[in-house]
C-alpha cells in the first residue's frame, strides 16, 4: 500500500488468471441467457460468438464485478477502514489472463487524543441579581398589558401608535407592508425615528427615514435605511397590570406573588447555567481542535458542507434544489470551518469509546417521543421513518456527543473570568416550569 497524502492512500492489486477466466465464463454465460442474435434463437448462440460480439461489455462487466470484491479483501487484510468512494486510476489485462489495477481511497485517520481531563475552561456559577429579577417580572408585565384607545388627538410621546407603513425605497424586491403596528412613543425600545410620529393626527400619513441597526433582527432590514409611509390609524394608552399575588395567580399556578419570584429566579438560573456551560463547552472544543492537527478525508469534509448548506437552507426556510450552488466555490469557503468541524467531531467520537459513553436506548425513545409530539404523529410511524432514513443514528449520535461534552466539562479545572470579560447577557425565560 502506498500513501499519498493526508488520509489518501494507493493499492496495487492483481486478480490472478482462474479468477478472471471464471468471471468472464459466468458474464458470458448470462448475456448468452439474454442475446438476441440473427438466425439463433434466444440463448443458443454459441459461447465463442457471443464473446467475440460482446467483449466490450463482457470485459467491463467483469471489471465492475471483481475489482470491488478484491479491493474489499485487500482492504480488510490490511485492515483499512476505507471512507467514501474509491477511485480506480489504472486498470489492464495481461496476456496471461491477469487483471491488474490501481485503486485511491480515504481512510478514517487514527486519532491519538490528548489529555482531556482536567482542561482550565472559563467558568462561574451564574448569580441572579434581584435588578435581573425584577427585569424579568417587568417583562412580565407588559406581556399582559392592556390597550385602552384613546379618542383622536395629536399623538404624544408615552402614546401607543397603532401605525400601517409601507417601504417606498431602500428595499429590494417587494415593498414592506405592515398593518395594525403598535409602536410606544418615546420608549428606548422604539427606533428614534418612528418617535417622529409624535405631532401626527389620526389620519395623517408621513414620510419617514429609518436606520436599522446592522444587528437588527430582521435580516432583510438589517443595516438597511429604508423609507416608509407611515399612517397613524390610531392611538392607545397601555395599562400595566400591579404585581402583586392576583396576578401571579392570573399568570399561572402560582398561589402569591413570592411563589412567582421563586420560580422566575430559579428559571432564570437554569437558563443562564445552560447558556454558561455551553459556552464553556465551546471552550473545550476550541481547545481541542488547537491542541490536534490531523488530517481528515475529503468524504467527511464534502459531507460536513453539505450538512451546512442544508441548515443554512432550513434556517432561511429555502429550497435547497432551487438553489443555485456552486459546489468548488462553497467547498473552498467552507473548508476550514467544515475540517475543523470533523477534527472535532472525531476527537468527541475517540474519547466516547475511551470513556465508553454511548446513548442509552430510553434517551433515544424520549427524543423520538419528543419529536412525536412536536409533530403530532403516532410514535411508530415517527421511529419507523426515522429508521429508514438514517435520523435514528443521528439521535443517537447527537445525545453521545452532547454526554461527551458533559464529562468533559464534569472533569475540566474551572476558573473565574477576568476582568475584562463581559458578564453573561440574562436571557428570556419563562415564568411557569
């Protein structure tokens, strides 16, 4: 065997005469079978007739036949864990009947793991400051607020606008429309400009210039400056309701308002401990993929573009078939990140079997379980299509990697953030368990 370079490696193989000569006998035998030759009737052409009429096809038939029967033995004797497609480079027939070829391929690259207990990762146990807390109840709040109109009147800052706008320019494709926008006068949350609505009468239309930020979470407006028809179609006053037991009662089973803090606070720490941990998690894998440099095969890196091109395509809601790709310019974007990826990926795998973590088979029933509801199918016909089409292992898979992640975490040194570092931003949460 000879290799090449990175996971690619070369096989000299020659299948001996017999060999060749038994194969070309049974492929001959079988076109016999099916031949329809002038002045002979269906398979009684003679054998030496049918060979010197389809030696093209009987040759490239026993080359289809027999090259991948002994690559595979030849494989398996070297103990090669072959990936992807071979590639057949050269391929003659000797005089004496031999059939000898050269044959690339991939191999899954052995994976020597380093020291992976005991990793210094970037870690504190998130504190829920009573300021955060009561954000959260504030958040709360105006998620049940109510919307009194008011009779028609300039709007004033504090108002609640009730806006329909229209994009005339900044836009491409179809304008933007929007009916029915409420849209608080004065608030921090409200882009300044819409505050020009401020003087207007109900009725009134007015042009107005909107800077969106580039973080903004409407990716077509994002870094946009868009102009709008803006028309005030009426104003509301919003009223808050007080915090106090009867509305942590209205807002789910809680018995008073110290029940609702409790499990807001708690919530709030779940969150902002799972949001820390995969960060740190994050550290872990950066660390891992810096510390090993290894090559990987092509098969796996191809395959890791197409698994970002398709989250990509579900993430914008697109067909990926209407797609127009160009595959050698995608794959040169995303090789870095798709070897590092399968670096990564490999390493997770390798400390797996070391440790022997695997998925149990009731945290893979749950999850299909999960995606069962969530789909609204019976179970059965949930596993039995997830079986077929290979989301099964990938479950599997997912939960494996995701237990990996936690012993590594479980087992890594923890160390305070510096001071420099900037505190975790708290995240939305809900108030109910």
């Amino acid at each position: 065997m000879a290799h090449i370079e990175g996971c690619k490696h070369q096989l000299e193989i020659t299948i001996p005469a017999d060999a060749v000569a038994a194969e070309t006998d049974k492929v001959a035998a079988k076109i016999q079978k099916q031949a329809h030759l002038p002045g002979f009737r269906p398979g009684k052409a003679p054998l030496s007739m049918i060979r010197s009429r389809f030696d093209s096809s009987i040759r490239q038939d026993v080359v289809e036949n027999l090259v991948p029967k002994f690559f595979k033995e030849a494989a398996d004797k070297e103990n090669l864990d072959v990936v992807g497609q071979p590639t057949l480079t050269d391929i003659h027939h000797h005089d004496g009947g031999e059939l000898h070829f050269k044959i690339e391929f991939e191999v899954s690259p052995t994976v020597e793991v380093k020291e992976y207990r005991g990793l210094p990762v970037t870690y504190v146990d998130p504190v829920i400051t009573d300021e955060a807390l009561e954000a959260r109840l504030q958040q709360l709040r105006e998620s049940k607020a109510e919307y009194v109109n008011l009779d028609p009147r300039e709007a004033a800052e504090g108002d609640v606008a009730v806006v329909s706008l229209e994009s005339v320019s900044g836009l491409e494709g179809e304008p933007m429309k929007a009916n029915d926008l409420k849209i608080e006068l004065g608030s921090p949350q409200t882009l300044p400009a819409f505050n020009e609505i401020v003087g207007m009468e109900v009725g009134d239309a007015k042009k107005i210039t909107v800077e969106y930020p580039e973080e903004y979470g409407q990716e077509r407006l994002a870094g946009k400056k868009v102009d709008f028809i803006v028309t005030l179609d009426g104003l509301q006053r919003k009223e808050l309701p007080e915090l106090n037991d009867e509305f942590a009662k209205d807002l789910g089973d809680f018995q008073s308002m110290d029940e609702l803090r409790d499990t807001v606070r708690r919530n709030m720490h779940r969150e902002l401990e799972m949001n820390a941990q995969r960060a740190a998690k994050d550290q872990l894998v950066d660390k891992f993929a810096d510390q090993h440099d290894f090559a990987v095969p092509e098969a796996y890196v191809d395959r890791q573009v197409e698994i970002f091109i398709q989250r990509f395509a579900q993430e914008q809601g697109v067909d990926i078939n209407k797609m127009k790709l160009d595959p050698a310019r995608i794959k040169e974007a995303m090789r870095d990140r798709a070897v590092k990826e399968v670096r990564t990926s490999l390493i997770l795998e390798k400390i797996g079997d070391t440790e022997n973590i695997q998925a149990t088979q009731e945290e893979v029933d749950s999850e299909v379980q999960r995606f069962s509801k969530q789909q609204r199918e019976p179970i059965a016909a949930v596993r039995k299509r997830f079986e077929e089409n290979g989301t099964m292992a990938r479950i599997a898979n997912a939960i494996r990697t995701e237990k990996v992640l936690n012993f590594l975490f479980e087992n890594a040194r923890k160390e305070a953030p510096s001071a420099d570092d900037a505190p975790a931003e708290t995240p939305a949460a809900e108030a109910s368990e």
